[in-house]
C-alpha cells in the first residue's frame, strides 16, 4: 500500500519506531505489508518468475533511470503488463505481476506473511497526523506510518474488505476505475525517481512522527504520496493498484469518529490492525 514506496536497504531509512515511547508487545507482531516490502529489497523464496512474473531475467540498467512510460512504449513491451517488463527489479513486482497472471492475490500476501514481520506494539502512543482539509488520522504504526498514509489518502481503508480480499474482478474495477481518475499515461516517473522521491518522503514524514501532539501533513507530500499511485496505474497501463488495495485490507481497519480540533469539529479515522486482532477476518 505497498505500497507505495519503493526500494532501498533497511538500515538507510529513518528509523521511524525509535521515536515510539518503549513498548513491550502484548498480541503479537503485524506481519510486513506488500507495500514495506516496495522499500525493503526482501528477498523471498518464491520462485515468481515461474508463475509468469519476469518477463526479463536482468533488467537492463537504462531501464531505472529512463521513464516507465518510454520502457512500456517500446516495441517489445508494448503487449506486456508493466510489471512483469519490471520483475526482475525486485521481488515485490514479479510476485505482483505473477498474480495478476493468476487473477489471485492471496498467494502474494501469504508469502511475504510468513517470511518477515514488523511489530506494531498495542499500546503504543498514538499519532496523529491532520491533512490540508482537515481531516485526522492516527496510527500506531511507527516503522512504516507511510502505509496507513498512503493506504487512507487512497481510500482504500473505508471499502469492503471481505470484496478487495477475495473478489478479483471487484478489485479490478475499483483500481481501474482509481486510475481514470488521474493522469498517468504522459507520467515522466523513472524507478529510480521514484527510490529518491521516496527518501524525501521518509525523512519529512521522520520529522513529524518525531513531533509532540497532532502533525499537519502539508499538501506537497500528500502529493508526492499520490506518485506512488500513478506509478502502479504506469506498471499496469490503467489497471492500477491491484496489490496495494488488497494489502491495505488485509492490513487494517479504520473507525471514525467526531472529535474538537481547536474549535473545529472534524472526522477523525482511526487505523485499527489485524495482526494485533483488531479487525474482522476477511
């Protein structure tokens, strides 16, 4: 949700969690999400290229720094899903373009479940972060707040999760449908702009996990999460998000609640987690 992000060696990012106040976990870990692995460079075990996942045993270097949209128009690809074009790049996009093959992306998630994990402590402080119209969102997840970030800007948190989950072609129509609404097929995005922009993003969004109180998210990075979406409706030439969507229901859940921000009666959506046992089995 995942996803959003992509990637880079853990030890490089900003260690988000030393900003939590010291927790001890009382349920347990939240398993690692797809969109964790987009800036983790985890490798796994799952042979996705034999699912149809690569379409290139190497990919070529000029392929990371020219625009994803340039690489797709080339005479050899432009029959190709984009994310197969780009499944040698790292695991976390052969394995998506290998169920998207399947049209099933329970195997996808169930792999990276059982290979690593990122605790999210119960009673961790919660943080809350207010966005340019308002609106609040609080998280417990220190490590990668960025996915509940990117996972409530693209409402992925307020659909049916049984139906993201498990119906396919829902969960085509709904990416599809996302991807209309924005302009990605003249989109300059390269992967490796995309591995830079993403560190930007950490460091401001380091910055404010850091901070006591509610955070005010500015616009600029509300709009550079949003790239990373484009960048999947790129890959999957308007198709989408078809891996972040389910991750982001297999992640979470949210409630809503009415709250005085100053003076100001605003919504706040609070993310619950499903490895801390918080959210209905999907």
């Amino acid at each position: 949700m995942a996803f959003a992000f992509f990637i880079t060696a853990l030890a490089a990012l900003p260690a988000l969690a030393e900003f939590a106040a010291p927790q001890e976990c009382e349920e347990g870990v939240c398993h690692i999400s797809h969109l964790q692995l987009q800036v983790s460079g985890i490798p796994n075990a799952t042979n996705w290229a034999a699912l149809g996942g690569v379409c290139l045993a190497e990919l070529p270097e000029e392929y990371q720094t020219q625009p994803v949209s340039d690489v797709l128009q080339k005479q050899e690809w432009k029959e190709k899903d984009g994310w197969c074009v780009f499944g040698a790049f790292d695991p976390w996009i052969s394995g998506c373009a290998a169920c998207r093959k399947l049209r099933d992306m329970h195997p996808y998630f169930e792999v990276y479940q059982k290979e690593t994990a990122n605790p999210i402590f119960k009673n961790a402080t919660p943080k809350t972060l207010r966005f340019p119209d308002g609106s609040l969102l609080t998280v417990r997840d220190y490590t990668y707040p960025m996915v509940d970030m990117y996972c409530y800007l693209n409402g992925y948190y307020d659909m049916d999760r049984k139906k993201l989950v498990n119906d396919y072609e829902y969960l085509e129509k709904i990416s599809e449908a996302q991807c209309a609404s924005v302009e990605w097929q003249n989109s300059d995005l390269s992967m490796q702009g995309m591995f830079s922009q993403y560190l930007h993003e950490s460091d401001i969004l380091a910055l404010l996990m850091a901070e006591k109180g509610i955070s005010d998210v500015n616009q600029s990075l509300v709009d550079s999460l949003e790239s990373h979406f484009v960048m999947k409706c790129l890959l999957g030439r308007g198709h989408g998000a078809i891996c972040d969507i389910p991750e982001c229901a297999w992640r979470g859940c949210v409630t809503h609640v009415s709250r005085l921000d100053g003076t100001t009666n605003v919504t706040e959506t609070i993310v619950k987690y499903t490895a801390l046992n918080e959210c209905p089995e999907v």
